[in-house]
C-alpha cells in the first residue's frame, strides 16, 4: 500500500533530487498525487491507476503509473504546456500464479531507460539507452 505523502526520495527529478507529493484524489481503482506546493497553474500530478476486463482465465489488469506536469513554454511563456510520462502493466492476472513475469517485464523497461547497459547507476537524467530514444525520437 502507498503512502498518502511520498517525502522519502520515493520520487526524483531529472538532477536526482527528491519531489515531495502528497495524495490529492482517489477511489479504489486510482490515487492521484499531487507535487507538495505545486502552484494552481502549473500542476505537477502523479497517477496510480488499475482497470480489470476479462473473467476466469483471461483476466487482465491494466495498471498505470503516469506524471504530468504543467510548465510555461520556453517559446511563449503565455503559454502553458503539460509534459506527461507513463509505464502502463497489462499482466494477464487470470491465468498467472504470481506476479514473477510482471516483475521481470518492469525490470526491463525500467532499466532499458535508466541506464547504459553494463552500469548498474540509476540514471536520472534521461541519459540512459530507453530515455534517450523517447527524448530525441530516435531508434
């Protein structure tokens, strides 16, 4: 279970440092954080959310982690723009017996974007191989 305040370096920016949230909406199915602080016109959001389809067999979850967040263009400071990021699991929970090929597939994306292969450093900075391809567009 989440904490409703996420204050202890669970959540970092690009230069490494900690972002304090605090959790601003929920339901049983998502909870949505909201940056300590934020200002009203740029929202930094954090998003937990699940949605089950299926029965029996083929259940499935579709899980999402998502941060949007709301800057002034550096075009036309007039203009507010919303940067957002998301790793969606869609784990077929009706036919699996524990959640290993889930944690496997996390593992991968995760450290596809947050690192250079070999290095077993944490890259914050969008340097890593993944991030790098989804900053600049490239494959």
């Amino acid at each position: 279970m989440l904490s409703y305040t996420l204050n202890t370096n669970e959540v970092k920016n690009s230069a490494g440092t900690e972002v304090e949230f605090q959790s601003w909406k929920q339901s049983d199915r998502y909870r949505i954080y909201a940056q300590i602080n934020e200002g009203p016109s740029a929202p930094n959001h954090l998003t937990i959310s699940h949605q089950e389809s299926g029965t029996g067999l083929k259940r499935r979850r579709r899980s999402v982690v998502r941060v949007d967040k709301t800057t002034q263009s550096g075009i036309d400071p007039t203009l507010p723009i919303t940067t957002s990021a998301y790793l969606v699991l869609d784990h077929p929970v009706g036919a699996s017996s524990d959640n290993a090929e889930a944690a496997n597939v996390i593992a991968q994306v995760l450290s596809f974007c947050a690192s250079l292969g070999a290095s077993t450093t944490i890259l914050y900075d969008g340097t890593g191989n993944g991030a790098t391809a989804l900053l600049q567009g490239s494959l």
